[in-house]
C-alpha cells in the first residue's frame, strides 16, 4: 500500500523559475490538500481539492496554482518561484466517506528558492 | 482569525515521565481536533482525534482532554520512550466551504531523554 507520494524529496530553483511538487495517492480520496510549512507558522493550507476538477484557495494561494484532472494527482504549480517561497510543502488527503476529517499527508518535499 | 496557539514549543522529559502538550483554539465553531506527530524528515502522522461531543479519548499511552467552554484542548502521553521523541502538532477543524478546514498550532518539539 503506497498511500501518497511526493516527488521530488528534495528542489533547489532559481527566482523566477517554474516548478512543479508532484502529489500521487493510491487511496482513492476524493479530498487532497496541499500545504506548507515554515517554522513557527505550523501547516498552512495552499490550495485543496475536493473532486477531480474541483479546486479551491485556501489560506496563502498567492504564486501557486493547482491542477486535478485525475482523482490520484494533486500536482503544485509555482509559475514563478521566489524566495520567500522556500519551504517544506506538504501534500494531504481525505476520505470522503469518513466524512473527511481525518487528513493524512505525504513525506513532504522541501524546496529552496535562491 | 481564527488561529490555534500550542504550548510549550519545546519540552524536554525522562523517559517514564509523563507529557503534556496544550493548545487553545479561538473559533467556537470548531469540531474536530487532531493531534499529529512528525519524524525527523517525514510527514506528519495523525496520532488521535477528538470530536466536540466527547471529552476525552485514550489510545493506550495517549490520551487527548477537550474543553468546549475554554476552547481548550491537550495531548497527554505517558511513560514517555525515546522513540516518542519528534514534533507534535495540534489542529482545530470545521467543516468550511466545502471541505474540513484544519487551522494548526505552531508546533511542540518533544525529547524523551534515556
């Protein structure tokens, strides 16, 4: 049982450059979240999804964007990568029948913006 | 905002001793509070849940206390062992536009010591 993946582990970019964090889930979820986490701000939710085709902002949106055309891929888009988006971005899913509480994250991949 | 204070940030235990991790969460409408613990270079793994119609859960040597009235909830583990010894975080969640909106404390670095 796989459960979610993420790839790359690990990305150093340059500002300015596009990027893309990868997110795979074997569960089926329908729910899949995308997060980041910086010390002392805990997890801050990018972007979630509900359903394939279905996205929404969450708290801190801004530089990012998301795409679902398949249920299993949540891919995180930075169009144009600045240094202040240096973090360790974590990818989540839910179940919709357990009424989607219980959010369940992958490895995280922490990328550095230079 | 709605935001989830967590403390201590850090505490440090023998191991047998017990631990005591608080957080206090600001949105009455809040249902559901998760605790997650993060390994060095992993994800955050849930650990246990509370939900609002109940006052306590206990999962072995964990146990989670809630107090609606205060908006107060802790995690409480006992006979503390070194490999309980990781980044634990506390959440508070609502059903929000959609999806279960999870709002996360800053974090508790716990080390047991042998």
């Amino acid at each position: 049982d796989a459960g979610i993946t993420q790839s790359p582990r690990y990305k150093i970019t340059e500002t300015g450059r596009q990027v893309t964090l990868m997110c795979h889930q074997t569960w089926s979820h329908s729910y899949m979240f995308w997060y980041r986490q910086d010390l002392g701000h805990g997890l801050r939710l990018i972007y979630y999804s509900a359903a394939a085709d279905i996205t929404d902002k969450g708290e801190v949106p801004d530089g990012y964007v998301v795409s679902r055309s398949k249920t299993e891929n949540f891919p995180l888009t930075l169009e144009s990568a600045t240094r202040s988006q240096t973090s360790v971005y974590f990818c989540a899913s839910s179940d919709r029948e357990r009424q989607a509480y219980e959010q369940y994250f992958g490895p995280g991949t922490r990328l550095t913006v230079t | 905002g709605e935001n989830v204070e967590q403390h201590p940030s850090t505490l440090s235990v023998q191991e047998g001793d017990s631990a005591v991790i608080k957080c206090t969460y600001s949105d009455s409408a809040s249902n559901y509070f998760p605790w997650y613990k993060q390994e060095l270079g992993k994800g955050p793994q849930l650990i246990i849940d509370i939900r609002s119609n109940v006052g306590e859960k206990k999962d072995q040597r964990i146990a989670v206390t809630l107090n609606k009235t205060a908006k107060h909830f802790s995690l409480h583990i006992t006979e503390t062992q070194p490999e309980d010894s990781a980044v634990y975080f506390c959440a508070a969640g609502r059903w929000s536009g959609g999806y279960n909106k999870l709002i996360f404390g800053a974090g508790t670095r716990l080390a047991v010591h042998p």
